[in-house]
C-alpha cells in the first residue's frame, strides 16, 4: 500500500524505492517543487535502488541521501549504491549502520563501518536495541557507538591513522 504524497523535503520512507514506478515519480515531481534542498533521512534500503532511480534523483537538489547497513551482507549494495550515487559530493551521502546486532563484536562491527566509510559514505553508528533498549550496551560500546556517530571523530582517527602508515613508509 502506497500512502499518500504530502508536500514536504524531508523523506523518511526507508522503502521509497520499492514502491511502484508511478508513485515514485509523483513522489519526485512534488520534491521538485521544494524551496529547501531534499533530505532523504530515512536511510533508503540500497538493495532497491536501480538506475533509473539515480536518473530521478539527479533532478533534485539534495542535502542529505542516507542508506542502510543493517548486517555485513548488505555491503555489496553500500558498494554498489556508491557507484551510483558519486555524483553526490561525500558530505551528502551518509549512512545508518546497526552495530552489535547478532553477537557482532565490536571489531566486526568497526570493519563494517571503515569499509562504509572507504565506499564513499558517512557512516553513523547505531546501536541495535532490541526489546531492551539503550542499557544493554556497556560504557565501551556507547562509546565506540559516539566515536562513530560524529564523522569529525573517525575522520581525525582515520587522518592519525594515516599519518602513522606513512611515518613507517618513511623509515623504511
């Protein structure tokens, strides 16, 4: 079931692109419309995401274009969804990543996250709640979870990093 379009720049339908061609281009047709550049906050699902959707969103101005990556298996389609978002400057291509979902550690869950950020997205980390809620994590994942909220962060972590590699290239 199609819900019905309202006028508006901010798109929280994670589903958008599995709804129907016809409603699709409704949708756009009324984002064009807009005064204020379109966010797509809502962390569009990239397994829907086809060419001709690209093609549409081309014809917009965009602020923000989250994806998902709820689980390790879904990376082949933040890769692909990064091909066919590039013409996005990085600033506006982000993306929600579940963390700590079925028993993943937190080195699994930060290999994740790097290889989101390397495809060309910003990554924001959150952590899975399930039925518990926010006092199942310990201190060191909320913070693991910060660091990896704030692109400022990982960026500095990611520059340290890179800084470091080529002092060891340097005395080699």
């Amino acid at each position: 079931m199609e819900l019905p379009i309202r006028d508006g720049w901010i798109v929280q339908d994670n589903n958008l692109f599995a709804c129907s061609r016809k409603h699709i281009e409704a949708v756009f047709e009324m984002l064009r419309r807009q005064k204020e550049r379109i966010k797509f906050s809502g962390g569009l699902d990239p397994r829907f995401l086809k060419k001709w959707h690209v093609e549409l969103l081309k014809t917009i101005r965009i602020d923000e274009a989250w994806i998902s990556c709820d689980e390790p298996r879904m990376l082949k389609w933040v890769e692909r969804a990064a091909d066919l978002l590039s013409f996005l400057p990085e600033k506006r291509r982000r993306c929600h990543v579940l963390i700590g979902w079925n028993g993943e550690s937190m080195e699994q869950a930060e290999e994740r996250l790097v290889k989101v950020f390397d495809a060309g997205f910003l990554p924001f980390a959150q952590l899975y709640q399930g039925i518990f809620g926010k006092d199942l994590w310990s201190l060191e994942w909320k913070r693991f979870q910060r660091k990896w909220d704030r692109p400022a962060a990982y960026k500095a972590h990611e520059s340290a990093r890179s800084c470091d590699t080529e002092k060891e290239y340097a005395n080699t």
